[in-house]
C-alpha cells in the first residue's frame, strides 16, 4: 500500500475513499469484526462531521481524518492502540496520522498568545490567529528509545503503567537545548542509573500516543549498577538473551528493537 501525503485535496476526487473517523478519541472500524476497514463510497459523514482534513491518497484513493459527533450504523468504536493492532502497517500510521491532526486541530482552536479563535489556512497545515498573526503547526514531540546492552544481556524495565509482566526498553523525551544523544546518557543515568558508551541508531517510528516521534538506539553499557528511579521505574534488570521476560510485539517500535538487538548479539556469542 502506497500513501502519497497531501494538504490540499486534488481536482479530480477518487471515486472511493479512506476514511479515519473518530468518535471521543476512538477509531471507527466496521462491524462485524472480521470485516476489514476498506474505502468507500461518500458515507455522507462530511456534512455531519465536527472536524475534517484531508491526510492525501493510500494506493490511489483520497484519505481523510474526521471527527464524528456519534457512532455511525454498522460502524465500532476501539481505542486507537487497539485498533491499530489490528491494522496492516500503512493503515496503522494512517489511523496515528489522523488521530495526531484532529488532536491538533481541537487543541488550536484558540490562539495561544492572545485568545482569539484561530482559522485553518489554505494550503498549509496551520491555524492562525487572525488577531496578532500566531501560527501553531502540528505538534511533534520527539522522544528517545534506548536498549542497553553488555555481552550477553539486554536491561529491560517496566513502567508501573505497563501491563503485567510487561518489560521494555527505556524512553524519555527530549528536552530544549538537548541532542538525541545527550537525551540517551541523561535518561538512562536518571531512570536506572548505568552509564552508556557507544550509541547505535535503529530507526523511528511515529507515536500517536499523543504526538511522539520515537527515536531508537541501541546502548552500550559502560558502568554502574542499576537502580531504579522512584515513581518511574518499577522495576530494571539484566535479562539473558535466552530468557527474555514478555516484551512488546512489534507493532511498536520497542518490539522490534528488543527482537533485533537480541538477534544481532546473539550472533556475537
């Protein structure tokens, strides 16, 4: 599936659609369960829809990204993570695509300098204040991933917000004024107390959840003994490339990080 990102929709519209439709925060999907999102004919939804924008076009057909007051006929709410799950790949970032603008757009609808109610702009992804000029673009909040690792181990934790048994790498966000690398050496001496060397980049991945950008790397472990940062970590420990606690799928990012690392150090032993 190819996705071709767009602002402004085009002259000659498709004749079927994509469209990612929330209702309070949750993806609409059919009912029943087994049948798949697919596009579609004009479901009429624009005309009722509270918010609208145009994402572009997935394998030829025009996307959009509505906000819905209720739950249509033969349509299903899910929380975003769990429908995306769900979703082949391109859907998915899709569906975070979309969940990330309506977020946007319903956090902007007020200037932030002055308070007066901003407008969308033609041809660009903004709202502007029409009262003193402020233009707020959507938000991209970039965070760090890091999997630190010795010989023949991974340091794995968990969240008190994980779920049971659940252990991932480690992430924070970055902060003003500090490179990705600096981010990696501050938030793995602050949330498990180790030192890190070499930094190796694996690759990123949007994050709905709200507007993350995540930045992963696997981490060399150069010193120190863990201890967990209170209130943040509720527990971090040394795991045996063969004995690996539950992880996340590969649906994130962490999922792949873990399962690759893992891999490629296994070849080292």
């Amino acid at each position: 599936m190819i996705f071709i990102p767009a602002i402004v929709r085009p002259l000659e519209p498709s004749a079927r659609q994509w469209s990612l439709a929330f209702v309070g925060g949750q993806l609409l999907l059919p009912e029943p369960e087994d049948q798949p999102l697919a596009p579609h004919g004009d479901a009429g939804w624009h005309a009722t829809a509270d918010t609208v924008h145009y994402l572009g076009r997935l394998d030829g057909a025009d996307c959009w990204a509505l906000r819905l007051p209720e739950v249509p006929a033969g349509w299903r709410a899910l929380p975003l993570r769990t429908a995306m799950m769900g979703l082949p790949e391109a859907l998915a970032g899709l569906a975070g695509r979309a969940a990330q603008l309506l977020d946007w757009d319903r956090t902007h609808r007020f200037c932030g300098v002055c308070g007066t109610p901003t407008e969308v702009q033609p041809g660009e992804r903004a709202r502007r204040c029409p009262a003193c000029g402020h233009s707020a673009y959507p938000r991209i909040s970039p965070a760090m991933m890091a999997l630190v690792w010795r010989p023949g181990q991974v340091l794995l934790a968990r969240a008190p917000h994980f779920a049971p048994g659940m252990y991932s790498a480690l992430a924070g966000f970055v902060e003003a004024g500090e490179s990705i690398e600096q981010c990696i050496r501050r938030e793995v001496a602050e949330e498990v107390g180790v030192e890190v060397g070499r930094l190796s980049y694996y690759g990123s991945q949007s994050w709905p959840f709200p507007n993350s950008l995540m930045i992963a790397f696997s981490a060399e472990w150069t010193g120190g003994d863990i201890v967990p940062q209170p209130g943040e970590i509720e527990d971090a420990q040394w795991f045996a490339l063969d004995a690996l606690p539950k992880i996340p799928p590969r649906f994130s990012i962490s999922g792949h990080l873990i399962r690759d690392t893992v891999e490629q150090l296994r070849g080292f032993s």
